[in-house]
C-alpha cells in the first residue's frame, strides 16, 4: 500500500535559494561584442535603479564633480552611439547613482574573477588556511610513515 505524501513536514529545501555570494550580471547580459555589453550593462543598471535619469546624471555630477547631463547619461547606455563610450570613472559614478552592484562584477568576470561582499573576506581567508593546514597535514604524514618505514 502506497504511503500517502506527507503535508505537514516543510520542505526546506523548495522555496530556498542560497543566497548570492558574487556580484555580477547575468550571463545572457554580458554576451556580444564589448561596445554593445557595456551600452547594454548602463541601460540596464538605468532601468533597475528607482532613480530617473536625471537623478542619476545629477548624483553622478556630484560624485564626479563635473556635469553629466541626461543626454550624456542617453548616449552612453545607446548602441546606436557607438563613439560615446562611459569613461571609467564615469561607470564608477554610474555604480554609485544606480546602486547595481552586479556592475562591479563584470569586468573581474571577463579575467576569471569574482567580487564578493568584503563581509566574506574573513571566510574565504579562513577557507584558504584551512585548505593550507589540511596540506600540511598529509605531507606531514607522508614524512612521518616514511620515516618510521625506515625508507631511508
């Protein structure tokens, strides 16, 4: 006889999803030749931030301290205007006004990289030591079985 299925134990496991370790785009955005990456990362970042267009030239003005107009904002996210390219501090100030972390994690991604939130470094460097100790220990080891084998 068949058990019936149990609906009253949670399931942890089918609403959960860890949560996001590294920042970046995703990859369906990041595809393409480079020009019409980057127009497409700066539309994007545009379109999810909750500030206008304006609002972000305005604080990417005073993050800068020189003006960014809207247009200027316009063709920077434009594939069509391909000679308008953001400079890097610009895209820094883009970061800043739009608060799209995922921005930080593209160009580290195009080398094999990741970025992670600085609360992670501790982790990652405790991981790393661990990893070293465990290291350490097998070849400590494999000198102590060789030496009371006597193989010298």
């Amino acid at each position: 006889m068949a058990r019936a299925p149990d609906r009253i134990t949670l399931d942890l496991f089918r609403d959960w999803e860890p949560p996001q370790v590294a920042v970046a785009p995703r990859e369906e955005e990041t595809r393409g030749p480079l020009d019409l990456v980057i127009t497409r990362l700066i539309s994007l970042a545009i379109k999810k931030s909750e500030r206008s267009r304006e609002e972000i030239a305005q604080q990417m003005s005073a993050y800068l301290g020189r003006t960014i107009s809207k247009d200027t904002l316009d063709a920077w996210a434009s594939p069509a205007k391909a000679s308008n390219r953001i400079p890097l501090d610009a895209f820094v100030a883009l970061i800043d006004a739009t608060a799209d972390h995922d921005l930080l994690g593209w160009l580290p991604a195009q080398h094999g990289y990741v970025v992670v939130p600085a609360r992670y470094a501790d982790l990652i460097e405790l991981h790393l030591l661990e990893e070293r100790e465990a290291e350490i220990a097998r070849r400590k080891a494999a000198v102590q079985a060789r030496y009371r084998g006597g193989s010298r």
